[in-house]
C-alpha cells in the first residue's frame, strides 16, 4: 500500500516529505534505506511515540512551503462560528432563532443532526457563516456507522471554524464532556465561547448564576480567559451578545504584529526575566516573529529549541498576550533552531 500511495503522490507532481515512524532507536535509522525505493526523496526518521525527529520533520516541511505561505479560501471579514456541544442542548434551535425560521431539524431526541450544515447569515452588518454540528459524545458512547462519521463530521467543522460557541445545557449542568470539547477547541486554536441554554428554565437565576460561574471557574480552569454567558435560544435572551462577543473574539483571532513589534516584546521579556540557563551556558533567544494568524502565532529562534522549559514557554506565552491584548484566545509560541550563517 505505500507503494501505491507513493504512485499516487508522484502523478500529482506534488513535493512530499515522507515520515518513517517508529524508529524509536537512532541505531535503527538504517532501516531508512529501505524507503528509498518508493521514489521519495524527503525522508525523515520519526518516532511519533517518543517526538523524536519531530523537529526536522517540520523543519523539511517548512523548506517545502511558498515563500508567501499558503492561502486559505476565507472570505475576509467572514466569521465562521461553529456551534457545537453535546447532542440536544439546543445547537439546532439556537441556528434556528438567528435565521428566523425552521432551517435545521429540532427534536427532543438526541443527535438529530447527523452532519454539519454550514448557513451563512449577517448580524449587525456582520457576515457570519454559522456551522451547525452533529452533537459530540463521549468516545464510549459513539455508536459505529452514521453517529461515528457525524462526530468526525463536527470536529472538523471546529477545524474550518474561526470561533467555537459551546453549549451547555443549563438543566443538566457542566459536565466533563464540556470540558472535553473546550479542549478539543483550543488544542486546535480557535476561539472559544462558552453560552449555557435554556435559562429560561431556571427557577433561581440569580442563585443558579453564582452556581455556574464557580463550577466553571473549577472545571475549566485552563480556559480562565473564555468569554461565556447564560442564552435562551428558546426565547432569545442574550442571543445579541454572542454575536457581540464573537466579533470581539475574531479582531484578536486575526491580530497581526510587525516583526519588529515581536521582538521589541521579546527584548523586554528577557529584560525582566532572563532566558535559564542550561548546562554550563545559557539558552540564547535571538529573534521572533508572527507567522500566521488565526490563531496569533508566533515563532522564537534559538540556539537550542529543545531546552526551552515549558514555564518559559509559558511567561513568553503570556507576555505576547500582555503586550498585544490577546487576552481572550487561544495563542501559539513555537521555539525553532536558527540557522548558521555560511
């Protein structure tokens, strides 16, 4: 089969850099040779497993890309919100309310949709695609067949998505599967807006408040900086401030800084706190830059990108977010090796 693949590959004159997994020992690497005989020049020893080869790997991929990088089809100016969450909290009936009409299929029982219905929509003189997701189950409780493919169908729409509005269900109240899903947004960089539903079923609001804001506080600690709000799709409270909400997401989604901007921050984060020592020197940050956008990303050059420390990631993290006001999503801090000069 990879012969095949590698045929395939070839008829597309494509470039394609081909990773050999599994090589876990260094000593195996002459296992390589053997791959040469698909016709593939790129190839580089990995081991998914340990993360070894990993850098080079994107290293090869990197020397591959278009100077300019590549363009996405989006339409500029367009907010691409994903709704999404666990089946039967209201996605539907939430895509139904905006449109003024029974566009999307609203049944008490759960998973009605199967796949994503992109719709697109204008708000305020906004423009909007709204994706509206079968429901994410937990991975136990996915049948094989048509509720498979539709929870691989929903992630990914959070992939083509800008921002991720999840659901809750205000009844049943935040569960782990939340979570989940929230993690599943940011791990894939987009932003994320939290909106508990069917508050019009609550007979304490002001008390059930309180309530949510502390469990959200304590389950979903490592999203202190998602935006969320109580709705009722039902009856259209709120549904304004998602909107409001998301526009304000999407202006820092697409945030861009000069190089220049980037390194004046990383200058002044070294100032404050300089880079750690490893082994008998010292971990040498030369220069920075924006990459890409959606989310913010930002690259360091060092001399040794494998001895950065996740805590010093993390204050780099945290002081582009600082200096830029990227306060509300998820952002991107990659260290790579700079090349010497011949």
């Amino acid at each position: 089969m990879d012969e095949e693949i590698a045929d395939l590959l070839r008829k597309r004159s494509k470039k394609v850099v081909a990773a050999v997994n599994k090589l876990d020992d260094p000593k195996m690497h002459d296992l390589l040779t053997d791959f040469y005989s698909l016709g593939l020049e790129n190839l580089v020893p990995v081991s998914s497993a340990h993360g070894l080869g990993v850098g080079p790997l994107l290293e090869e991929i990197h020397e591959l890309l278009p100077p300019g990088g590549v363009e996405e089809d989006h339409p500029e100016g367009v907010i691409r919100l994903a709704v999404t969450g666990r089946p039967n909290v209201g996605k539907s009936s939430l895509v139904n309310r905006v449109l003024g009409q029974e566009r999307m299929v609203v049944s008490e029982v759960p998973g009605t949709t199967r796949d994503a219905v992109d719709t697109p929509v204008t708000v305020d003189g906004r423009d909007y695609l709204l994706i509206d997701t079968a429901g994410i189950r937990k991975p136990g409780r996915i049948k094989k067949g048509v509720e498979r493919w539709s929870v691989v169908r929903a992630m990914k729409a959070m992939d083509r998505a800008d921002v991720a509005l999840v659901l809750i269900d205000a009844v049943e109240g935040l569960t782990d599967q939340e979570a989940r899903v929230c993690g599943m947004a940011v791990e894939r960089g987009r932003a994320v807006i939290l909106a508990v539903n069917k508050w019009d079923l609550m007979e304490d609001p002001d008390r059930s408040f309180k309530e949510f804001k502390d469990l959200i506080a304590y389950k979903l600690k490592f999203l202190s900086f998602v935006p969320w709000l109580v709705i009722s799709a039902k009856t259209g409270r709120n549904m304004p401030k998602i909107f409001k909400a998301a526009e304000e997401l999407y202006a820092q989604y697409t945030f861009r800084a000069s190089t220049s901007e980037v390194n004046n921050v990383l200058e002044d984060s070294l100032r404050h706190h300089q880079a750690p020592l490893i082994g008998r020197g010292r971990l040498k940050l030369f220069y920075a830059t924006q990459v890409s956008t959606r989310p913010p990303t930002f690259v360091v050059f060092t001399n040794a990108p494998e001895k950065v420390h996740f805590s010093y990631s993390r204050y780099l993290q945290n002081r582009f977010r600082e200096a830029f006001g990227l306060d509300r999503i998820p952002i991107k801090v990659y260290f790579r090796k700079r090349k010497r000069r011949d």
